[in-house]
C-alpha cells in the first residue's frame, strides 16, 4: 500500500545530509564545548557553525542566535524572561488568540504572576488586525507577540506593519517564526522584531533543539540556571549533535527557499483545485494568499473530521484534525473557534501539510481515497444533502426510531 505523509507543520523527517553531518558528533567528536582541550574545541567550532548558517538564514547576528531546547522553550523564554525583565516599565502584554499552546499558556502562567494579557481576536481568514492591535496598547504594555504564520491554517501575519507600531512606542516585539521558517523569507531586520522563536524539527532537522533569536541590545531574564554555555543566557551542555543538525538544515533551507516556495505552492494549488472539482461542500480555511505554501486546511461539510483522518490512515494516509495537539483530546481548535467558524465546521475540518518529500501521485491518491470516505460518510450522516430530506420525513414516524436516514422498530 502507498505511504503518503501530509502532516509537515507537525513535523518532517530529517535529511539525510543532515543526518550524515550529525553523526560524527555522536561518538568521535563527542567532546563538551565547555571543556578545554582539542576534542572540545571541535565540538565548539561545530557549533559555532551551525549558529553562523541559523542566524544567515533569518539575517541575524551570529550573536543574536540562542540555541534551545526546541520553539517551546524559545517561546517560554521569549514572554517569560522579557515580561520579568521589564516588570518595572509595566505589566501588560499583547498576543493574539491563535498562538500556538507554547505561547498561550505561557501567558496564562503570566496572569497567574500578576501581569495581564490582552488576547486579540482574528479576522475569518486568521489575521490580526494591526488596527485593533494599537488600539489595545496602554502605557504599561511591555511586549507584544504575535506569531509570524500559524501552524493550523497557515496564515501570515503582517509582523512588518506591527513591528512599525511597537517600535515607535518602545514596545519589544516577539514572533513565533516556527512555521515560518523556511516556507518564507525571513529578514529580522526587515521584519523588524526584537525575539524570534525556531525550530529545527518542522525544517528537516531534528527534534529537541531550536532557538530564539535575540536582538543585539535586548535584555530578557534567564528561564534556566546553571552553566554558563550560549553567553551565560541558556544555561546546560549544549546538545550538539542536535545544533549541528539544526545548522545543516538551516543551510540546506536557505539554498532551497526559493524552489521549496514555488513547488510546494503548486502542489498545494493542484490538491486544492482537485478537491473543489471532485468533491462539493469544501471550503479552504484561512487566506487563500497570504499562507503558508504548504499548508491546505480544508472543511467537509457533514463529515466528522476524526473519523476521515482514521479512514485515511488505514489507507496508509497521515494528516491532522485542526492541530495536532486537538487530534489526542476533543476540544475544537481554538484557532478555527477563533476565526468564527461555527463548531461543527470545526469537527468537520482538516490539516494537510505539503513538504519536501511531497509528489503529484501522493496527491492524486489522497484526492482518489478522499472522494471515496467523503462519500461514504456523508451517506451515513444525518446531515448529509441526501439524507436531510430523507430524515425529515422519517422523524416523523411514531413509534420507530430514527437513525437519521430511515426509521427502524424500537427495541
Ligand atoms: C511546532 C511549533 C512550536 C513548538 O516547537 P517545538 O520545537 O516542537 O517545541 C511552536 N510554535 C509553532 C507555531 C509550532 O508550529
């Protein structure tokens, strides 16, 4: 049976340049960059690489680049160390309603510290208006953060038009560049924010390192404590064959942005296109432009989205509900509840993430096995066009019970 993985905001495979680059750095040159001898100064040197090829790709400082444990640390870090760092100047943040969980509950624990948070609300295609955003400003805001594309419907958000707005008021600007990276061009300076979060699992390298880009001149709080490794800011041995690998994929990033842009684009057009001409009752969620190239969020009217994506992978098929966090319990996406989408839109909606390692005939047989669930479970549903009819009359057969679709004796 055909394999076909479209589930790349949740993670991809590793390269195998990335791969080939990181194994060394397991047993040979194992040393700990902290240490003081020629085998330490390898794994230095190594690391100091992999910090030049993350920080060229968003056109940063190598300086600026702080490596973590993955985009959840990077966020922790981001609101946590920046909101301690300036509690004096005031107690107020801003962010958005569709953050990723890593931020929000970060917030949310900064409640419970005693600052306040305004959650802005989207628009129906996942934006933040930037003319809300100022309106929220008060004279104790100290951070803003709003993350550069979201991870469900692979929105943009104009980062450039709110970085103007923060600046001006000496407001620090925080942006969550997970999904971002390396389906978009990323220039901090252009962007103009002051922290970016990373991550090397979503960009083919591997899982457990990431980092937050920190701009020159910019105080945050430390969040960990201990040695005194990446500028005495982020404190435990390094984990090197993970930085290593997050460098090579971040080279390897930058050498394929332009291409990776364009092939996933119309790829992503194609499977889009096949699924309006195919099925009917399908609408594309988010903003049909300003979006991620590889990400379709779609919605099957009358269909329950858990049972399709457990269809699908019986059929060798993996894709996502909402986010991945939303597939393990079933609470609706809060970044689709957000958009206004009314809730059984929501269970009715699915992720497909286009990557790297992404063909025309993984499409062709996604689009085929998904015109025949759609159609199989819209006939099973209540709701289903053909049945609405259907079970309007049946309901009105007493003494039988209505299944949806017929009326059956009880008992
Ligand atoms: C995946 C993701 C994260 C978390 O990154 P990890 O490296 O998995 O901790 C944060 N933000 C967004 C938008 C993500 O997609």
């Amino acid at each position: 049976m055909r394999s076909v993985y479209l589930d790349y905001s949740a993670t991809t495979p590793v390269k195998n340049q990335v791969l080939a680059e990181m194994l060394p750095y397991f047993n040979e040159k194992f040393g700990n960059p902290s240490s003081l001898y020629g085998l330490a100064f390898t794994s230095k040197d190594g690391i100091t690489l992999a910090r030049a090829r993350v920080a060229h790709l968003i056109g940063a400082l190598d300086t600026e680049v702080y490596f973590t444990s993955g985009g959840t640390e990077a966020d922790n870090w981001a609101v946590i160390g920046a909101a301690r760092a300036k509690k004096e100047k005031g107690n107020h943040i801003i962010t958005s309603k569709i953050e990723h969980h890593a931020l929000l509950h970060s917030c949310e624990f900064l409640e419970k510290e005693g600052f306040e948070v305004t959650y802005l609300d989207v628009d129906e295609k996942g934006a933040v208006s930037v003319a809300d955003l100022e309106k929220a400003i008060r004279k104790e805001t100290i951070l803003v953060s709003i993350m550069l594309a979201n991870n469900e419907v692979g929105t943009i958000q104009p980062i450039k038009e709110i970085a103007a707005i923060t600046k001006a008021r000496g407001i620090l600007l925080h942006s969550d560049a997970v999904q971002a990276l390396g389906n978009v061009p990323i220039d901090v300076n252009e962007l103009g924010v002051d922290m970016l979060s990373l991550s090397s699992h979503k960009i083919y390298g591997p899982k457990g390192i990431g980092a937050l880009y920190i701009r020159k001149g910019v105080m945050i709080s430390n969040i960990l404590f201990g040695g005194g490794q990446e500028s005495k800011k982020r404190a435990g041995t390094e984990n090197l064959p993970g930085i290593i690998g997050f460098g090579k994929a971040a080279e390897l990033a930058e050498q394929n942005l332009a291409e990776h842009i364009e092939t996933l684009t119309t790829l992503r057009n194609y499977f889009i296109g096949q699924i309006k001409e195919k099925i009917d009752g399908v609408t594309l969620n988010g903003d049909p432009d300003k979006r991620l190239p590889g990400n379709a969020n779609l919605t099957f009217d009358y269909v329950e989205g858990e049972a399709v994506l457990l269809y699908l992978d019986i059929k060798g098929i993996s894709i996502s509900t909402g986010s991945a966090c939303s597939s393990a319990s079933f609470s609706p996406s809060h970044v689709l509840t957000a958009m206004g989408i009314p809730i059984e839109k929501v269970y009715s909606s699915l992720r497909f993430t286009i990557g790297d390692f992404t063909t025309k005939e993984d499409l062709d047989y996604v689009v085929e096995t998904l015109v025949e669930v759609i159609a199989k479970y819209r006939a099973l549903s209540p709701f289903g066009k053909e049945n609405q009819m259907k079970s309007a009359q049946s309901c009105a057969c007493q003494g039988y019970e209505c299944t949806g679709c017929d009326c059956v004796k009880k008992g």
